[in-house]
C-alpha cells in the first residue's frame, strides 16, 4: 500500500504514489478518472501522468474505504458514512447516517447502492434520499 503502480500495457510496471506520502485506501476508473482515497482522506485524480489533489478536504480525516465515480456526482464512503461531491463541497449522501460503507455501486439506471455490514442502502435520485 506504499504505492499504486501503472501499466500501459500490462506488462511493464511504474510506481505511481500519491502526492505527500499519502497511502492509497480505494482505487476506480471512471468519468474524469482513475480516482484515488487516501488513509487520511484526501481525494485525488490521475491528469496527465500525476496524480492531483480534488476538491477541499473533507471535514474529518479519515480513510476513503470507497469510491463511486460514473455519470452524475462522485461519490465516497467512508467509516461515517457516504459523501458527496457536489458543486466543489462537500455533503453527506441521503439518509445514510454515520455507518460505516463498505461498497458502493451506481447501476446503469442510475440507481446509487451503498453496502454496510447490517444492510444495503439504495437511492433512485442520485444519492439526495
């Protein structure tokens, strides 16, 4: 977890770490991406070979477990709960509360799902409910 690394072509391999030391938690593809969370809680994007800080950082430091990126606002979960990037700030999502969010998906409908270790939480309006 020192690093993430990258490959072009699967074969050959470079070390790609994130910025200050931070040790990478979650990693996805996806609109505007790869994406990466960080132990202490920082976001960053993968742009033009380097990996760059996004957005201001979120109220408590915690690691990012979690991250949901695709049409439509990026999402995060973290151990209190899930967040949104919306308009630059940052919001907690629905109604999700403070627990912990192990998975996130965004089906191809839309649809956002967050897993936690008691359940599963669905939205149909973007993660606002």
């Amino acid at each position: 977890r020192e690093s993430l690394w990258r490959s072009a072509d699967g074969e050959h391999w470079e070390a790609a770490p994130l910025p200050e030391g931070g040790e990478a938690m979650a990693l996805v593809p996806g609109s505007g991406g790869p994406w990466a969370g960080s132990a202490d809680g920082r976001l960053f994007r993968w742009v033009e070979g380097k990996w760059q800080g996004v957005a201001p950082a979120l109220p408590t430091p915690m690691p990012i477990i979690e991250i949901s990126a695709g049409e439509g606002a990026l999402l995060i979960g973290r151990q209190d709960g899930a967040w949104m990037l919306d308009g630059g700030r940052w919001r907690r999502a629905g109604t999700v509360g403070e627990v912990r969010i192990e998975a996130l998906a965004r089906l191809s409908d839309g649809t956002l799902l967050a897993g936690h270790l008691d359940g599963l939480y669905r939205s149909t309006d973007g993660g606002a409910t």
